[in-house]
C-alpha cells in the first residue's frame, strides 16, 4: 500500500518512503552535509535526502541497491564520540547526523598475473608486506558498511588460510573504508579481492558436471536440438511449451524423471 | 575447565613443523587440544614503551576471544607467542590504568582483567597431562640422545612470564626424561639467538648462532631441542652459511621439542614433519633405534 492510497494514517506519521518529493505533512528533520544544515524528509536514504537537499550525484553512485561500493558516507551523531559508516543508498538519515560522502579511497594495488601466480600464501605476503603491519585494532571492521569481518581476513591470510579468508572477505564491496581507517595502512580490499581470485583460479573445487556438460555442448552434442527450436514457428513453440513434461513442484530431489530422456 | 591452543601465525605457515608434531602428539596421547576458532596475530614483540598500547591491542584482543570461546586457558607452542600473550595478560590484571585505557579502546569487545591463563605447551605438559603419563606413553624411547636444552630468550625473560624460575632450567630437562633422551645443560642455554638482529646486523646473528651451537657441542650434545620458530631459522636454517663461513666446526641437529615428541610417541616421520626441518637428522634417531618409515602407532 502506498501512501497515496492510505486515507486512515495520520499526516504526521506519513511514510515518505524513497520519494524526494516532500508530500504534505510528512516530517523532516535536520541533517549536517560537509557541515552545512539541511531539513530533509525523515524516511528518505542518505542519498535520497542528499538529492532532496540539492546534491547531484555525478560519481559516488552506482547500484543504489547496496551492493556497488560506490556511495560509503562516514558519519558521526550528535553527542556521540563515535564514527559510524554506511552506504548513503542503504541508510536511512538521523537527526543530527554529521556526514560526508567518501566516493573513493586512495589504495595501492600490487600487480600480478593471476595465470603465472604461485596459489599460496606467500604469494600474497610478498605482493602486500604491508599486511603485517596490522596491530588488531579493529577499525577496519567497524569501518565496513557491509558487516565484513575484515581483522578477521586479514588475520586468515597471515594464518595461510586463503580459503578462509576468501569465504570471510565474500561480501565485501571494495568501498575503501577499511583501508581509510587502518592504522597500518593496509589496502585490505585489493588484498582480499587477490586472495578471492587465486581462491576462485586455484583452491575452490571445480564443479565436474559442469565440466562435462560444457564439454558436451562444445561437442556439439545439443546443436541440433537448438536448430530445431529456431526452425519452428510461433505457434510450434508454444504448444511445445505447453505440452512440456514439468517436474512437479513438492517432488522429493532426485526422484523425478521425465519420460522423454532424449535430451538428458 | 576448558584449554584452549592458540596456534599463532607462525605455526600456520613457516612452522608446521613445530604444530603438527604437537597436535599429532596430543592426539596419540587422547588429550583434548582445539584450536581456537578465532584468533589474531599476537603482536609478535611485547612493546617496552610505556605509552604505546596500541601494540597491545592484539594480544589482548586473543585473550578476549579465548575467554569469549569459554576457555580458562591458552596453550601455546611458540615462545614468542607465549611471551606476548603472558605479558600483555599480566599487564591487563596488574595495571588498572592501561587496562581500563584499553578496554575503552576496544568497547566492541567485552572488558578482559586477565581472566585467562596462558600457558606454554611444556608446562601444559608437565602440569595437565603429566610427564608420567608421557613417559608411559612412549614407544621409541630415545636412548639417551644427548640433546642440549635450548630456551633462547622468550621462555625465561622477563622473569615474571618465565615459564619456570628462570635459574631452574629442569623443565625442558624434565621434558627430555619423560621420553628417554638425556638433556645437556649449556652455558649458551638462555642466550638470544640474534633473531632481532637478522636484518639490520646479519653478521652479529650469525656469530651469536655459531657460538650457541659451538656451546652446544662442546657439552657434548648430539642434537639441540628448541620451541621457537625464529630460534629456529637462526639456529637451523642458518646452517649452512654457518658452515660455508667456517663459523662453526660441525653441523649440529636441531629439533622442535614436539617433533621429538612425536617420534618418541612412535609417530611417522609424516606425523614429525621431518620434511620441514632442514637441519633435523633423521639419522640420528634412527641410530636411537627410530623406525624411519613405519609409524609404529597410526596417527
């Protein structure tokens, strides 16, 4: 239900929702950008109410769905020694939230190639000596907008541990904050993203269906099954699709079998 | 009560040697030894300055986790390891300053006052799983291999972490009798292997590594037993360039404590990682009657 349908809530407990058009009687509170006092609608994303407020956002927003990277903002509350961090398109504003918006990091990246790499971890160590200047203190962890336990992987990779690290680094969005808080200056996010790619080149087990079944249409094996489909007509191809056998949808894995097999 | 192993980082990578021996060993004996399931670096160096905290942080943050994981104690194997953690503990239950300066510091963690115990392997040993019980457990009794005690420094310094009253120097000794071998005090015992100066004065570290096993021999020790993975490099890896610099007048075999564990438990060679102790001398124990290539109990 959106608010433009709903007759029985009251004015002042109207959702804005996501909309930088301030309907009438919804409340706005004040947030600080770069300093600078603004009145935005209370239920509006950080970077929603940074458009509402008159920002354009040229770089530092991609996805706006929470996954790109693109748009981290640092941000502290009023009365509260602490910094919080998040992603502009995925939280909601505060009164009296102090922000900027931090589209980019500077972080060096060490050049490999990942075909002629040796897949362990000293291969890693060597390319980011820098990693054992890490005191433990956390920051980069609190930093991360993702819930990323980054002391942890970096922990696994001074350990040897690649695939631990790999599968702990997973979420990351390589937003930069971690490497802006780190006492040791670590580039964390270019060092797991490294550890993600021999993971995924050298360590994760290779699928061997699909192996076999790559292999099977390289040789050629459903051509002509896919030529047949191109040949036939519209009204070929939806009694086709309509007739199809369709495993029904409670069957227990592994016991349904369609009577036709030639294409299995 | 729960005891827990802290590895270390070591361990994990240039020092599986020291590890696997001791797990295998633990396992061969039926006692109970996991692994914390999350731990850190343990700062590696006990900072002396006396407004530096922050390299504390770490440390203090593998006890948090140990006491987070219910554990009362933590095993370690390696010496550097065991003095960083024992130190930074003993500064969180004695300094109430710096305690309460780093527990605000890490408020994402609950507030730690020393409530675990650290514990290095050879007192784990002695004191939890008792060297009588080792003692009966051995299958390869070493015959009396000479072997000389080495602590090096982290063990015994300062002396309010030592793992025994520094001047005793019976623990290791005590160790090497539960598994038949005859332990060789030596004046170089407690030296430093010149570790810290590996990199800016190369030449001192070796010299310093010559004269611990010089010392070695001339007690008449035909091996040296050690626990520390860079007493290790000086004092094993280093070898070569030792003998090839005419610095020392013989090769000497070294050894991790554990791997003698191992094999004095009648573990595989595999379960002793021999093939990672370039200066170990499988031949050596085999002189002590060691089957080389057959472990005499499965690991």
């Amino acid at each position: 239900m959106s608010h433009h349908d709903s007759k029985s809530a009251s004015p002042m407990q109207v959702a804005t929702g996501d909309r930088a058009i301030l309907p009438e009687g919804a409340r706005t509170i004040p947030i600080y950008v770069m300093g600078k006092r603004y009145e935005v609608p209370e239920t509006l994303t950080i970077m929603k109410a940074m458009e509402y407020a008159g920002f354009k956002f040229l770089r530092g927003a991609g996805c706006r769905g929470g996954i790109c990277g693109a748009c981290p903002t640092v941000y502290r509350k009023e009365g509260d020694y602490k910094l919080y961090f998040g992603l502009a398109c995925q939280t909601v504003v505060e009164p009296n939230m102090y922000l900027a918006q931090i589209p980019f990091y500077p972080a060096n990246r060490a050049k490999y190639d990942i075909e002629a790499i040796s897949p362990v971890a000293e291969t890693v160590h060597a390319l980011y000596p820098e990693l054992f200047r890490c005191v433990a203190c956390n920051n980069c962890t609190k930093a991360c907008p993702m819930g990323v336990e980054v002391l942890d992987y970096i922990s696994a990779i001074k350990q040897g541990d690649l695939a631990r690290a790999a599968h702990l680094s997973f979420d990351c969005i390589q937003c930069g904050m971690c490497a802006s808080r780190c006492m040791g200056e670590l580039p964390q996010y270019h060092v797991a993203q490294l550890v993600r790619r021999i993971y995924g080149k050298y360590i994760q087990p290779r699928a061997a269906h699909l192996e076999k079944r790559v292999a099977e249409i390289e040789s050629g094996k459903y051509d002509a099954m896919l030529d047949a489909l191109q040949k036939m007509s519209h009204e070929e191809l939806e009694k086709l699709y309509k007739e199809r056998e369709r495993e029904p949808d409670m069957a227990p894995p592994g016991t349904w079998m369609p009577e036709d097999t030639q294409y299995l | 009560m729960k005891i827990s192993y802290y590895p270390g980082c070591t361990l994990k990578t240039k020092a599986r040697n020291l590890e696997d021996a001791a797990v295998a060993s633990m396992a061969a004996l039926g006692v109970d030894f996991q692994e914390l399931e999350r731990w850190n670096c343990c700062g590696a160096v006990h900072s002396l300055a006396d407004d530096d905290l922050i390299h504390h942080v770490a440390p203090v943050r593998d006890l948090v986790r140990a006491m987070d994981q219910g554990s009362d104690k933590v095993v370690t194997l390696c010496s550097m390891c065991y003095n960083t953690l024992a130190r930074a503990n003993l500064l969180m239950r004695q300094d109430e300053v710096k305690r309460k300066t780093i527990n605000d510091f890490m408020s994402e963690e609950k507030d730690y006052h020393g409530e675990v115990e650290v514990l290095h392997f050879l007192n784990f040993l002695r004191d939890h799983v008792g060297f009588d019980k080792v003692r009966e457990r051995v299958k390869v009794p070493l015959n009396g291999l000479k072997v000389a005690t080495y602590y090096g420094c982290t063990l015994v310094r300062p002396g309010n972490v030592a793992i025994e009253p520094p001047a005793d120097r019976k623990l290791m000794a005590e160790f090497l009798e539960a598994i038949w071998a005859s332990p060789v005090d030596f004046a170089d015992a407690t030296t430093c292997c010149g570790s810290y100066q590996v990199l800016a004065n190369p030449d001192a570290a070796l010299d310093v590594a010559a004269r611990i096993l010089e010392s070695a021999t001339r007690a008449g020790a035909e091996a040296v037993v050690l626990s520390c993975p860079l007493c290790e490099y000086s004092l094993a890896r280093k070898q070569d360039e030792l003998l090839q610099k005419n610095k020392i007048s013989k090769d000497v075999p070294v050894f991790y404590f554990t791997q003698l564990l191992a094999a004095a438990l009648g573990l595989g060679s595999e379960a002793c990682r021999f093939d990672l102790s370039p200066r170990c001398s499988v031949e050596l124990l085999k002189s002590k009657n060691y089957p080389i290539d057959a472990a005499v109990v499965g690991v």
